[in-house]
C-alpha cells in the first residue's frame, strides 16, 4: 500500500491546478504520511517559459510548501522536477539545494539533445536518437543531483523495439542508477495519457513494461509517484504503479532528501 508520493505540481506551471496546501488536504484525506511538491523549476534563462514558474516565483513557491505543512496535518516536503540539460547543473545546486530551499530534486528528461538538436522526449526517430536519449539520463544519475529520475522510459511513447540496440541504451540507465543506488519512478500520469499504437496493439506511452523487467533483473528499485497536476489525483494510479512493481517484483525505493 502506498503511503508517499513525492511528483506534484501546481498552478504556477501553467498546466496544473492548485496549490500545495490543496494537496496536502488531498493527501492526508487520501491517507499519505508523507508528499512531496515537485512543480516544473524556473530557469534563469527563461527556457520553455510556458510550462514552469517564473524565477520570481520560486519564494512563493516555498513559502506556500511551508505553509501547507504547518496547516494541513501532514508532512509536506519541499521538491522541484528539474530538466536534465547540463547547462542548468550549476543554478540546480547552487540555487534550488540552498538551505532552506529544495529538499530534493527530481531529474526529469521532456527533452534530449541529438547532435545540438533539442528533441521532445516521446519522439524517437532511430536508435541513434535512443542512445543521446541514454546518455542524458545517465549524466542526470552520474550528477549525483538528484533524489530519482522521473519517467524514465518516457521515450516509450515514440518507440517500441526491444532489439539489442535498445537493450543496450536501457542497460547503461539500470547501471547508472544502480551504481548510484538512487531509484528510477514508475510514472502513474502516463497511465492517464491516452494510449499509444504499435504493430495494431495499444498500451500506455509509458511506463513501459520491458524497460522496467530490466529493472527487476538489475536489482534496480523503483519510486511509485502520481505525478499529479490536480489535487484529486494525488494518489491517481499509484495502485497500478505499485501493481506493476509488484509483479515484476522490483525492490521499493523512496526519495533521499537533503540532511535526512
Ligand atoms: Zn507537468
Ligand atoms: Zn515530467
């Protein structure tokens, strides 16, 4: 059963509704101990500004996370998801894992560099792409920056061979991250995204079941998380998260914060 769920945003990212104290009074009617508010971060070089927060929002941000756990009867801590593009390493410590600020970071890839292109993540045109696609969450886990690495195998979405070349992409995360010993997430909002087509058969764009059989076999754990962008889905899909984590009998990891 699940008790924590560290992947939650709200309005200030522009595709989210609520606030942390909405989610927090979500969470603790829903029965969690622990949440984590993880919004999309601000950038000091305003980069994709329509979907995060504005750099002069981030105090807001975390004075509304610390009241939310003052008032709502339940421990409320405070995150932020964080693109991986090196470009943005240096502002993620020096900036957000100040003291007082993040209490965790979560890497999250929407985007890939492929030959000084910016690709979307779930648009994987061949196994050349696959691998930059690799190799940037993997200098996510090796930065040792953060908590765990949000969705993964969010490449899924646009991508459904399970050939040697892909195997080897996926084999340098599982190492990676087993090497880090820090947890890849079971991402429940893509349960809720409308479903993909391959080969005439749908599934969700991710999480995708070989990568996470992968996981099982590297002893790899896993984090179970929402990745909610409503209050009322604070605990959505965590049930089929845990259910696919169960079945593949993958071990259970949780976020590592800051001076815990
Ligand atoms: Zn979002
Ligand atoms: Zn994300």
């Amino acid at each position: 059963m699940y008790r924590e769920n560290f992947h939650t945003h709200t309005y200030r990212c522009h595709h989210a509704m609520g606030d942390a104290a909405d989610y927090a009074g979500a969470a603790r009617e829903a029965g969690l101990t622990r949440l984590g508010i993880s919004d999309h971060t601000p950038l000091p070089d305003g980069w994709t500004p329509e979907i995060r927060m504005d750099m002069g929002e981030l105090q807001d941000y975390l004075q509304a996370i610390r009241q939310a756990g003052e008032t709502q009867g339940i421990l409320v801590i405070a995150g932020m998801e964080c693109d991986l593009n090196r470009r943005y390493f240096g502002f993620y410590e020096r900036e957000l894992l100040a003291p007082g600020r993040c209490r965790y970071l979560i890497g999250a890839l929407h985007y890939y560099t492929h030959k000084s292109e910016e690709i979307y993540a779930g648009l994987i045109p061949g196994a050349a792409y696959l691998a930059s696609y690799a190799k940037t969450i993997v200098s996510g886990i090796e930065s040792g920056l953060f908590a765990f690495i949000a969705h993964p195998d969010h490449f899924a979405a646009g991508w459904n061979r399970w050939d040697s070349e892909t195997k080897a992409c996926v084999r340098a995360i599982m190492e990676a991250a087993k090497g880090a010993g820090i947890p890849l997430e079971i991402n429940g909002n893509g349960f809720r995204k409308s479903p993909v087509n391959f080969d005439g058969k749908t599934r969700p764009p991710y999480p995708w079941t070989p990568f996470w059989e992968m996981a099982a076999e590297y002893g790899v754990s896993c984090i179970c998380n929402s990745d909610a962008h409503r209050p009322q889905d604070v605990t959505a899909s965590l049930d089929r998260c845990e259910k696919l984590a169960a079945g593949l009998g993958l071990k259970k990891g949780t976020a590592r914060l800051l001076d815990e």
